[in-house]
C-alpha cells in the first residue's frame, strides 16, 4: 500500500467485461468529480474482462493520465480481490468503492463524502428503490436477515458497492490479507463510526449481471462462514438434539422388542430415522469442509491475484 500523500479521494472501480458501460461511466464520473474541487485519483482494476474494456481504460488513461490509474489482472479473480488489488495501491485518505456499471450514479458520490465530512469512518450507501428483479431482491432480504442473525455486521443492504471509508479502515483490510471475504462487512468490523446513507439505484446500464445465482450462493455462503463460527455451533446443537432423540427411540425400540415381543414394528421408521441422520451428517461434513478449506486457503498463502500491467503516472 503506498503511503499516504496529499490525495484526498481514491475512487476503486472493479471492471470485468463492461465495454457498453465504460463510455458512459467517464462521461458521467469525472465531471463529478471535478466538481468536487478535491485532489482524486480513480482506480480501475480490470478483471481479466474479455471483451474492449482495457482498451477502452487505456484510451481513458491516456485522455486524464493526472487522476487515472489501471490495474490489469491476467484473469478473472472475481469482484472482491478487484477491490483489493486497487486498496493495496490507493492513495487518498477517503477510499470510495463504485461498480462499472452504473447502477450506483456517480452523482450520489457528494452524498457519502458529505457523511465522511461529518464524522463517520465508514459510510455504506443503501439503495432507495431497488432496481433489480424480483428475485434478486427477495433473495438478498432473506440473505440480510440471514446475516444479522449469524454475525454482528449490521447492514441495510450488503449488496450496494457505493462505499466510502477511511484510510485505516482500507489499511486494517489490507493488512488482514483477507482472501474471498466480503469487503463491505470486512470493513464493517474495523470501523468505529459507521453510518449509511440511501442512494439511487438504476438498472444496469447495459449487458448482464455477472453474477449467476450459484455465485451469489457461494458469496453469501462466504460472507457467513468468514465472519461467523455460527453455522458450525447450530450444528452442534441440533447434532445433539437429534441423537438425544435418537437415544430415547431405541429405548422405546428395545422396550418393543423385550417385553411386547413386537419385532417386526418400526422397522420402516427405523429406516427413515436412519436415513435421516445420515443426512444430517452429511451436511455437517459439508460444513465442516468449508472452514477447513478457508482454513487452507489461509495456510497455502498462495498470490491472491496475479497483475500483469498497471498504468500509472508517479505521484
Ligand atoms: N465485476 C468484476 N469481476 C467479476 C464480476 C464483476 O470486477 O468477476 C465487477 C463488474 O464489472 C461491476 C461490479 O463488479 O463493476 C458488479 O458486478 P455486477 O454488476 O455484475 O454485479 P451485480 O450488480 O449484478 O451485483
Ligand atoms: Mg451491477
């Protein structure tokens, strides 16, 4: 991470495949950011898209060289490490987060920054009417219960990337050289005034949602499992209470057996409970597996991304 300088804003900007957005985003961007009359840096981190978008970042880097800088990923490493890699280098002392593609305006951007003025070290944005279908909207409601529930993150809505923090918020996730993990409710748990503020939201300016539905399963399964042993600990206890209630069947299993001579009784429950249980297990070996394998992934230590170029004048 470079040291901190005279920059007051580094904007972050994940990029993966967003070529019908790009054009429309630097329209938009800059002039808001101009307006601000602060001295601003915007990263784009390029995600191994494969379509014209690193042209199309060069093109840009070439027209506004004193405030644009490009990362360049070899492959596609997913949102998150996007981020990351862009932290690592930021040089602001208020660290903003923006999607391509335009579904946070950059116009809200004066909101947040008006929050870190006032105090706040954190400022999560919440989007007003929500431009999303259906599913996806139900979906996230039950994955924010869902959390609350499990973690002590509290957020509105964990899925608006528009984000402002502090420094040591940006330097505290860098240097937990967190791997896969949400960022938001990473920075969530290093900030000591956090707030959150409503902004607008629009459709997706052009193409698809990166995400499929799987990925946001293993997103939100991600989010839960690093931040919370909870899981693992309800486990524990439904484990127990099933084979309490198992132990008290075969009482009664032995007792029919014994005594009235029924043999033949219960088998068929005795197959159902078994299958049961067998299921249970299973899926406790699942969850086992997945601390295990974030446990490995932390151990191997392996380079989290790989950069292949970055464009960048000195400061
Ligand atoms: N993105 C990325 N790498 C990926 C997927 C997405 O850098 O593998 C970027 C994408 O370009 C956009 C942001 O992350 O700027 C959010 O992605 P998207 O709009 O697909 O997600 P959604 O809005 O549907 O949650
Ligand atoms: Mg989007």
């Amino acid at each position: 991470m470079s040291s901190p300088s005279s920059l007051q804003l580094s904007v972050v900007i994940p990029v993966f495949n967003e070529e019908l957005n790009l054009p429309t985003l630097f329209t938009r961007l800059y002039p808001v950011l101009d307006a601000l009359g602060q001295r601003y840096e915007v990263i784009f981190t390029n995600d191994g898209s494969q379509d014209r978008s690193i042209e199309l970042l060069r093109e840009q880097y070439a027209k506004r060289p004193d405030v644009t800088r490009v990362i360049d990923f070899n492959a596609n490493y997913g949102q998150h490490m996007a981020i990351m890699a862009a932290f690592e280098r930021v040089r602001g002392e208020v660290i903003l987060t923006l999607d391509a593609d335009l579904q946070n305006p950059p116009e809200e951007i004066p909101k947040l920054l008006e929050k870190i003025a006032a105090g706040s070290d954190y400022v999560g944005g919440y989007r007003l009417e929500r431009q999303d279908s259906f599913f996806r909207t139900y979906a996230s409601r039950l994955v924010n219960y869902v959390r609350e529930h499990t973690t002590s993150i509290k957020m509105t809505d964990q899925g608006c990337m528009l984000r402002a923090y502090r420094r040591p918020i940006i330097e505290a996730i860098v240097r937990s050289g967190a791997i896969n993990t949400f960022i938001p409710a990473l920075a969530y748990s290093f900030a000591s005034n956090p707030t959150e503020v409503g902004v607008k939201h629009e459709e997706r300016h052009a193409g698809v949602s990166n995400y499929s539905f799987y990925q946001l399963i293993r997103l939100n399964f991600d989010l839960i499992t690093g931040f919370s042993l909870a899981p693992l600990q309800y486990f524990t206890m439904f484990a127990m209470l099933c084979s309490a209630g198992s132990f008290l069947l075969v009482l009664v299993l032995a007792y029919y057996r014994l005594f009235l001579g029924d043999d033949t009784k219960g088998v068929f429950t005795l197959f159902g409970i078994l299958f049961f249980l067998v299921s249970v297990t299973m899926v406790g070996i699942g969850l086992i597996g997945e601390y295990v394998g974030r446990t490995y992934q932390v151990v191997r230590a392996r380079q989290r991304y790989f950069v292949k170029e970055i464009l960048e004048t000195k400061p």
